[in-house]
C-alpha cells in the first residue's frame, strides 16, 4: 500500500457535551477516491469540518505527508492544498460567477488592484477546462442549483488542491452534470489528487470509489475495499440492521381528484401543465434538473403565480396568491432547498415547526408557550427527530433531520394536499427508508401527494403514477405498470408527445 498523503488518528470531538466524533482515524491515499459513508448524524460533516480547519478536534492527531500538522482555520488547510465542496452552498449570490470561483484569491496587477481581464480569462478557461458553460458575469443568486454546485466545483479546483473533499456534490445534478463530474474527479486521480468522496447514492461508490470508510453514530466501524463489499453490507454497517425494503409502497385505491391542473403557463419556465391528482395517491413528478417540475411546484402553491391556466382544488376554481391561500385550501409544501425555504436554520426547533401555525397557538396575540412547546415536540417525536432537544437550532442538525423538521413541520398544518420536492436529497438511507414509509402511511390515510425526484428508482417505487417533464412541457405520462427507467429517461431527455412513449 502507498505512504499516506492524510492520516487521522483517534479524532474525538464534542458540542455542548454532546460527543458527535469518538476516536474516528482514516487513512487517504494518494490518487484514490475514498468514500465517507454513514447515516445523517453519523459525523461525516463534522470529520469533515475537523480536516478543513472549521473545527478543532479534542482529542486525536492529523498528520499531512507524514507530518503532524494543525489547522486553526480554513486557510490554513487550504493553503496545505485542501479543497472541500460542502452539501450547504457558500457562495457569494451577489457576486458573479467567476469573482465567486477567485473570491478571497483575485488576481492583482503590479499596482495591487484587481486584474479584472486576467480574472475572467481565467475563470473561463477553469470552466472550459469542466465542460461547463456559464455566463462569467451571471450573478450567483440567478443561477440554478445544478449551475451554483459547478461554480462549487470550479472554486475548489482553481487552488490546485491535492486532497479534494465532496460533499454530496451529485444531490442536484443532472444525469449528464454527474458523468461530467466523475470524469473530472477520474481525471484529478489519475493526476495524483486525492479525493474524499460523501455521498448517500450507493450505486455512485461502486462506480467512483477505491475503498470506503463507514462511521455509525460518530464512531469508526470499518474500511473496505469497494470490490469486496455489497449494497448490504455497506447499509448494515451504516445501520446496524437490514433494510428489506427502501420502497414500502402500500396498494391504495385512488379516491376523488382533490387537485386539478388546467393549462397551467409560465413563459421561459413551463407551458401548458394539465394534470389531476386523486385522494390517496402519489403522483411523481420526473425529469431533469431545469425541467420546470419545482417552478409548477411553487405555482400551485401561490410562491410564484402562473401567468395562465388554472387551478381547481376539490372541484372548485381556486385563485392561490400566496402560500396563506395555499395552506387554508388544506395545502403543504416541502421545497427542494431546506437551508433556504424550508427552514429557518438560526431559529430552534420548536420555532421552525411551529411557524405555519403562529395564530393558532397565540391568544390576544401573544403565543402560548405551553401550547406551542407540546405541540411541536409530539410533531418532532412522531417524526423521530435525533436532536439534544426541542431548543436545538436548525442549523446545528444533520442534513436529515433538518429534512425530518421541515417535514414535522408541514405535517403540523394537516394537509389534505402534500408536495414534496426532493423529499430525499441528501439524506441517508436509513432516513429515507423511513421516509418512504411515512409517504406510504399518508397516502394510506387518504392525503394526495405530488412528489418531485430526480432519483429514477424512487420515482418507480413509490408512485401510483409518473409524470415527466422536460423543457417546461409534460412529454408523458405513465401508469406504475408500465413505468420503466428506460421509459422515463427517453421522455425526460426528448421534446415528445406522450403517445409516441413505447
């Protein structure tokens, strides 16, 4: 085996007294990608934030090329050639694309101010290098999820970094944005890089990843090659069991149409959307990053008002101006991006599940604390939230169980109506195993549910139909019968009509 280029040794790391990392080592290996496996709340981020300098452990040693070395901030692990791309964005929105790819690192001329020219000559050659195509002067904050993540990517990859770190970097790419990226991060191994690879895509370890590091619970469990470890045993060791069945999808019989769709138009975002959705079923929604599915989303919702077309909500005409309209009509809406529109992440737990509710837990408009703190803590505990309590900020829990408040959340209001976008990105299998079986029992219980996913076998799994868009337009639409991948892929890929779908 070659010498170690990153060694870490019996890390320990607490918040609060709460121990979240307990003598985790790993060992990275030059030119290898080596996957970081585990449940939400298992430490990977922490581990994570530990080697980039964010956090300093409590215990434990890191050494770097065979040297003990220390980081007490992020610059310094940057300028010892560590890069990381984390799940959350950080980029600059009001700053545009290539001063966001040299922000803190610009280019100076012999006077010391900014050499603008060399700047975006540079950044467009960097993205050139990618296969990525964006306007250099776009600012961030008009740019799709999939394009911010590119310009994640192109950030860390302009320091030249020799240990680069990815964190869910795949969770809102499109099918061809992924091939891209691995073959850029085939490319940086061959080259000599070293990669940390994080992902909850199972089936993107064996395609990527030289070995694999599993952690349960903040503890180290083992690292195994990836050609001598199965789909099982990986998820047992994340998990201490076996999950039989990712996709518990009961049989329901559809009842009423409770929603209905008619012409709905946006110009530039969708055109002409007509569909209905029955009481007790699961619609899925499918296609490509850009396909138009969130914007329809937050159209039905009142987010973002349709220029045209019409919504009728239990065989009524409804006029939906806003997420109020929305939620009285017996309406929830679990967005594609919990940092930024389904939480709150400063705000504690109870304040973030509460919050569509404020006037029913007030009097002469004060909120009822009692009231409030019981009816948020049964929603957290029905949802299995893992927190230290119910006063935890938002932004100090896992990517899942942030994803289990929002949802505590939703839930909250009792919506006849649910739509979830994405309502897996991100989260580990255990959780979505989880979620899944929560989606089946609503469904059960007769609540409509329209769910967005870019992940094909969830789509097939879970929903009683599936509905693919592509460019803004609906190209087909399946019975779960017929639905193949295959189908949904052509479809998603294609400005067809449905009926020429084989």
């Amino acid at each position: 085996m070659s010498e170690t280029i990153l060694e870490l040794k019996s890390i320990s790391k607490s918040f609060s007294g709460v121990e979240v990392l307990h003598n985790v080592s790993l060992s990275l290996i030059p030119g290898e990608v080596h996957a970081l496996l585990g449940e939400n709340g298992a430490g990977k981020s922490t581990l994570v934030k530990v080697i980039t300098g964010v956090h300093q452990p409590d215990k434990g040693e890191i050494f770097l090329n065979g040297q003990q070395v220390h980081f007490s901030d992020t610059l310094e692990s940057r300028q010892a050639g560590i890069a990381a791309i984390y799940q959350e964005l950080s980029l600059f929105p009001d700053l545009d694309v290539a001063e966001n790819i040299f922000v803190g690192r610009q280019p100076t001329t012999r006077s010391g101010s900014i050499d603008w020219r060399r700047l975006y000559r540079e950044a467009g050659e960097l993205l050139s290098s990618l296969g990525v195509h964006l306007d250099l002067k776009r600012k961030t904050r008009e740019l799709s999820i999939a394009q911010q993540q590119m310009v994640e990517i192109a950030r860390a990859f302009s320091i030249n970094a020799r240990i680069l770190i990815m964190d869910e970097p795949t969770s809102t790419l499109t099918l061809n944005e992924v091939a891209d990226l691995f073959r850029l991060a085939r490319r940086l191994k061959n080259e000599g890089t070293s990669v940390i690879f994080i992902s909850h895509r199972l089936e993107e370890l064996y395609e990527l990843a030289d070995r694999v590091t599993v952690l349960r619970d903040g503890a180290y469990v083992a690292t195994r090659s990836m050609k001598e470890v199965s789909r099982d045993d990986m998820i047992r060791m994340m998990v201490g069991r076996t999950i039989t069945n990712m996709f518990p999808k009961q049989g329901v019989q559809a009842g009423d149409v409770v929603l209905k769709v008619e012409n709905l138009s946006y110009p530039g975002l969708y055109k002409n959307i007509s569909f209905e959705l029955r009481r007790g079923e699961i619609l899925g929604m499918a296609g490509l990053v850009g396909a138009g599915r969130t914007e329809v989303a937050r159209a039905i919702f009142g987010v973002q008002q349709a220029a045209s077309g019409s919504i009728w909500v239990n065989g009524k005409k409804r006029k939906i101006s806003s997420p109020r309209d929305a939620i009285r009509l017996g309406l929830a809406f679990v967005p594609e991006d919990r940092q930024i529109h389904g939480l709150i992440p400063p705000m504690n737990i109870v304040s973030n599940i509460s919050l569509p509710l404020l006037k029913k837990y007030a009097a002469a408009g004060w909120v009822k604390d009692r009231t409030e703190r019981a009816a948020t803590f049964q929603a957290a505990r029905q949802m299995e939230v893992r927190a230290n309590n119910i006063w935890q900020k938002a932004r100090e829990l896992s990517g899942g169980n942030q994803q289990k408040v929002v949802l505590a959340k939703w839930l909250s209001t009792k919506p006849r109506i649910l739509i979830l976008d994405e309502p897996t990105r991100g989260i580990d299998v255990g959780t979505k195993a989880a979620v899944h079986g929560l989606m089946s029992s609503l469904a059960a219980e007769g609540i409509a549910i329209l769910m967005i996913s870019s992940e094909l076998p969830e789509v097939l799994g879970m929903s009683d139909r599936i509905l693919v868009m592509h460019e803004g337009c609906i190209t087909a639409e399946f019975s779960r019968a017929e639905a193949t991948q295959e189908k949904i892929l052509l479809a998603s890929t294609q400005s067809i009509p449905m009926e020429s779908v084989p």
